[in-house]
C-alpha cells in the first residue's frame, strides 16, 4: 500500500482536531514519509512498524548527525500517528510509547539589538519600487511581531490604516487584532499608494506584499531579501528566520511591556510560551526594577554588593 494511503487519513484527523497550520501538516508528513520509506527499505509498512524499528530509525539518523532537537519533532510526530492508530482501533499498541524524548536544552530566541533594527529598517533603497516594498514590511514585522508566513500572507482586507491594525489569523486559527505603530502605518501606506500598484500593473492580487511575479512572496523569498539587506546594513550577527519576531518581543519587553500583553500580541497560546523572553530581556526587566520598585537598588542604595546572606547576584 503507498505511504500517502497510510498518512493522508492521520493528517486529515489533526487538521480537523486541532486546526493545524499547513506548515505544520507539512513537517508532520515529511517525517512520516521519511520513516515509510525508511522502513520500506525492510520490507515493512509504516502501521505495522515496531518499538525496535522507530529505535532504529532514529540512530540512524543520530549516525546522519541530526540534532536532539530534530529527533525530539521526528518522535513527536511518531507518536501522534501510533496514538491515532490506536484510537481508531486500526492498531493494538503504540510502538512509540516507552521511547523517551531526547533532552532539550531551552534555546534562548537570538534577537538583534535597536541600534542594529535600525541599521536593517533603513537598508532598502526606498527610491525603488522593491525597495519601498521591502521597507514596508520590514517596518510591519518589527512594529507587529508577525510570524513570517503571517506577514507574507496578510491579505488586504486585513489591513486597517485607518485605526492602525492588522487582523492575524495565527495558528489553529486564532484570530487577533494587532497595532501596527506610526512608521509601519507610514511605509505601508507609501507602498499601497504607490509600489504596489506598479509592480502589479493592473493585476489584482489578494496580498499586501506581492512579488516582480504579481503574487504573493514565499516565506523563502521574504527571508532572502532579510539577509540582503543585513549584509548591505553591515550586520555580522546572523539573523535566524524569527529574529524581527523575536527583536519585537525582547524590545517591547526592555521598554516595560506586560508579559500578558506580548503573549497577545505574539498570538501564544500559553503564556510559558512567551516566559522565555523574560530571559531574554532580563537586563531591562532589572532596570525598570531599580526604577520603579520601592526597595529597587537606586532608593535602597544598592550597589551590586553581596546579597543578605552573602550572596553575590
């Protein structure tokens, strides 16, 4: 039986159960094929596989030098497809159950400092067309904290100049209201009154953002021309595919945000999602301390000595 024939129901149930993105869907069904025909080469169908089979699989791949963290997603997967099985009394036992995760370090999200958000927002050529484009939804990403797929697929309807706000549909299908700020108002405004327009060339197009190509752009492509511009801008500091998102977070949170506010406006789902920019911004969450708290080390006349038991901080 093909593989698609074995995995195609799965993921049909957990876009239905939990409204995964397609991005999502997509990571499910490459690992999954990746196991098919890894135990296609045995001789032995995907449903039928063993706790030895998927042991197997995955020191294979630890051989091939994939990271804890990609064995962590490989397993994951694995396991929601055997506990569906089960489920649907299409399997006895789960041959994922009493395989353990690997341990993962939490990664802290690596972000760019202002001095260096500036340096990027000012990179494109705005005497362009592509490079009011390019202005424009740099400006909107850093001002909104859009996740990538969510900026390269803003649609028109979505976009409120007017009141300042984008309306996200975010993953599972969650839906928020977000404000876009002064300048990110500006640029993308400049862009649809003027950009946009010309590079359509009286074709219509349902996205804010559109390519030489009068569509949308890929998330591939929204990320090359980061990096372009990074380079241009003179910015060593590589910049991972979140790092505007993550920028956004760690900024908001130096200048005083509410951790519960930012878990809004980033579309979290769980708050101990958004905790680990505490990290992150820890420097700032420690000055506003000093400032506005009543035993904060400036009244109390701290002066980064030893703690009531010694203790160095």
């Amino acid at each position: 039986m093909a593989a698609e024939a074995h995995i195609d129901p799965f993921l049909d149930a957990l876009w239905a159960e939990r409204g995964l993105s397609q991005n999502s869907l997509k990571a499910y069904r490459q690992d999954l094929f990746k196991l098919a025909a890894w135990l296609n080469e045995r001789g032995r169908e995907l449903p039928a596989a063993r706790r030895e089979d998927l042991l197997a699989f995955l020191a294979a791949e630890v051989r091939a030098g994939r990271s804890p963290r990609s064995l962590a997603r490989y397993l994951s997967g694995f396991r929601q497809y055997f506990r569906w099985l089960v489920r649907e009394s299409r399997l006895q036992d789960d041959p994922s159950a009493l395989i353990e995760s690997p341990k993962l370090g939490r990664g802290l999200p690596k972000s760019l400092s202002e001095a260096q958000v500036e340096q990027l927002l000012h990179a494109p050529d705005t005497g362009t067309v592509l490079g009011q484009r390019d202005r424009a939804m740099l400006e909107l990403m850093y001002a909104t904290g859009l996740r990538v797929s969510e900026l390269t697929g803003l649609a028109l309807a979505n976009l409120n100049l007017n009141q300042g706000v984008v309306r996200v549909l975010g993953k599972g299908g969650k839906e928020r209201l977000v404000p876009m700020g002064e300048e990110a108002c500006n640029w993308t405004g400049a862009w649809l009154r003027e950009g946009r327009s010309t590079m359509l060339g009286g074709a219509t197009a349902r996205e804010v953002f559109v390519s030489g190509r009068k569509t949308g752009l890929t998330r591939q492509a929204f990320w090359h021309m980061v990096r372009r511009h990074a380079r241009a801008a003179g910015i060593e500091a590589p910049i991972s595919p979140h790092g505007l998102r993550h920028s956004f977070a760690t900024h908001l949170l130096n200048h005083g945000a509410d951790l519960r506010v930012l878990q809004l406006l980033l579309g979290h789902g769980d708050l101990s999602t958004t905790q680990i920019y505490t990290h992150v911004a820890r420097a700032g969450l420690k000055r506003l301390h000093e400032q506005h708290h009543p035993r904060g080390s400036q009244q109390a006349g701290y002066t980064g000595g030893a703690g009531p038991a010694g203790r160095n901080f």
